[in-house]
C-alpha cells in the first residue's frame, strides 16, 4: 500500500503493523527474483531484485552483519511507490547466501574486501542480465553493509551517484579494549590459527528485549525473532576473531581514504548506539563536504527498526534524499507549477 513520504508518520493508520510486514513479505515473495551468483568455487552469492518498467534509478540495499534479505522486504515496500528498481544482497557468510565455516552460525570473512567484490560482482550481474542501464545507482546500507558500500565506491568512482548509511560501522565500539589492542589482539590470534574462533558468546540475556542493542521496538524485535523461526536458515552468531581483524582494518583503510569519496552522502546516527562508535561518523561526516549527518539520539543501532515515529521520520528523510539525488523532486515542483496556472 504505497504512501506519501510526508505522510510516512501516519503509516498506522493505514494499516496496523502486523498487517504491513505480511503486505510487506507479500511484496518480497511476489514482486522479487531471487539469484544464486557463484563466487569463489563451492559458495554462491544470493541476490534478490525488484524490477519495474520504466525506472528513474536502481537502489542497492547492503545490509549489516547477520542481516538478510528478506528483513529489507518492510523498507522495499515503504519505498515501492517511487519510481526505483531495488537490489537486495545477502552478503557472503550469512542470509540466504553460503557460509564459510563449518558452524553456520559463526559470522566469518577471509578478507573484508570480499564483501566489496562480492557487492560490484552482482550489480554487474543483474545489470547484465536484465539489460538496464541506469542513469542513477543509490545505495541503501546498514552498519556492516556502509562499509561494504563505501569499499566498493572507493575502488570504483562511479558505482554510487549517492548513499544513504544508517549506523555505519566505521569503527567498531570496543569498550574498555582501545582499537589498536583489539586490532593487535586479533591479528595475533588469527596469525596463530584461531581467526575462526568467537570473539565473544552470546548470553542468554542479550536474546531478551530488554537487553538486546538493535532496538526500543519490541513488536519489530519479536518480529524479527520470528522472521527466524520461519526460516531458520537465516540465524546467525558472533563474528570470529578474523572477521573482527579484517573489520577495524577496513574501517580504517574508509578513514584515510574517506576524501576519496565524493559522492553525497546522507548519515543517519543512532544516539544509543552500544555496536559502532559514533564520533568516528562525526568527524567523517565534518571532513566530507557532500556529507550530512542526522542524529537520533534516543536511537539504538537498528534506526528502521526502531519505534514508529523515530522510523517514521527517518523514513522520510530517506525518501526525500533520494528524490532529491534523482531529480524527481524538482519534477514534481515543476509539475505542480504547471498544473496550478
């Protein structure tokens, strides 16, 4: 059920919420294609993409860590209205693409980099095989997926006419432990054959609402907890210490790169954040002149995922930010100008 932007606020209205994530998944199943991209031998890249006549732009959602395609299915539908095609990935090691460990569960990665080739490696194929060309190509990313993104836009300038990154993990909070120690730490370990090792257990408190990092919404959290029961495929662990190595590498291979990037760039942070470490995204963003931040300050790490009205307007902005990259805004004014004299 497409909506306004600037009425996003009153969604509930609309619809009730678990009426939404049905007409939401309705929309994944029926409306997208899924591809099963080889990559490196054995292991397949899983893709799905949402295809429309006549499109203006092409954006491409990169999730976070353990995240999957399908948990994007609510965000595709909230935008389905605009005249976009969507891409959604999963990256190596988690979702509905293959893993690289023995225990599934366990959030592994060789090299960060992986994920960055892994990201030009579909866009090139869906390109190829639907026979579009884009005028604009946005990306979407989450935490884990902004830094994915913004590898990629570094090794290739024109990827990305634009991004919008929610909680990028630019660095990673490591509590008491600086980065450097952490980095060294991991690095050791790694070098002494435990790089797929845990970095840390779950306890059994962190699956609890009221102690979970992601979000203050307790419909969504339990909505995602379900989302797992139905396809238990999708559950995900802890990283390993070489995900974590390759991690704060890559985080700091974007830092001093990161006026390489010149493309604009909207940041949304979340005020509560306990995953990544937000004054690293202050000063990325002050360096950058293409480069807005907003900040939620009663937000934790999952900003679309959050209570209603904080989604809400954040939903807005993303809608607004991608109208205004793709000129559809300025359309809109000048068809309003006309049908007004």
């Amino acid at each position: 059920m497409p909506f306004d932007g600037s009425t996003a606020v009153k969604i509930e209205e609309q619809l009730s919420f678990e009426e939404k994530i049905k007409a939401s998944l309705n929309l994944y199943q029926s409306e997208g294609q899924s591809t099963f991209l080889p990559c490196d031998g054995p292991h397949h890249i899983h893709y799905r993409s949402f295809v429309k006549k006549n499109s203006l732009a092409l954006v491409v959602i990169s999730p976070g860590r353990s995240e999957s395609s399908i948990k994007y299915s609510e965000l595709i539908y909230d935008l389905w209205d605009l005249p976009f095609d969507f891409l959604v990935l999963d990256h190596r090691g988690q979702g509905f693409s293959s893993r690289l460990c023995h225990n599934p569960l366990k959030g592994h990665v060789q090299k960060f980099d992986d994920y960055s080739r892994d990201l030009q490696h579909v866009l090139d194929d869906f390109i190829e095989k639907n026979k579009k060309t884009y005028k604009f190509k946005f990306l979407f990313a989450h935490s884990m997926g902004s830094l994915i993104g913004l590898g990629a836009q570094l090794k290739n300038n024109d990827l990305f006419q634009a991004a919008f990154i929610s909680s990028p993990m630019l660095k990673i909070e490591t509590g008491r432990v600086p980065e450097t120690s952490a980095l060294f730490l991991a690095s050791a370990l790694t070098f002494a054959g435990k790089g797929e090792k845990k970095v840390y257990e779950i306890r059994r408190t962190e699956k609890d609402f009221d102690d979970n990092p992601l979000t203050r919404n307790k419909k969504r959290f339990n909505m995602m907890r379900e989302l797992l029961q139905s396809f238990p495929q999708l559950i995900h662990g802890p990283p390993t210490i070489q995900w974590l190595k390759e991690s704060i590498r890559a985080g700091r291979t974007i830092w001093r790169n990161r006026k390489k990037i010149r493309i604009p760039i909207m940041l949304l942070q979340a005020g509560k954040d306990a995953l990544v470490d937000n004054s690293r995204q202050d000063k990325f963003c002050r360096d950058l002149p293409n480069c807005k931040i907003l900040k939620f300050k009663d937000a934790k790490h999952e900003i679309f995922q959050e209570e209603e009205l904080l989604r809400a307007k954040a939903l807005v902005q993303l809608r607004e930010f991608l109208k205004e990259q793709s000129g559809l805004r300025s359309k809109q004014k000048s068809k309003s100008k006309n049908s007004s004299k």
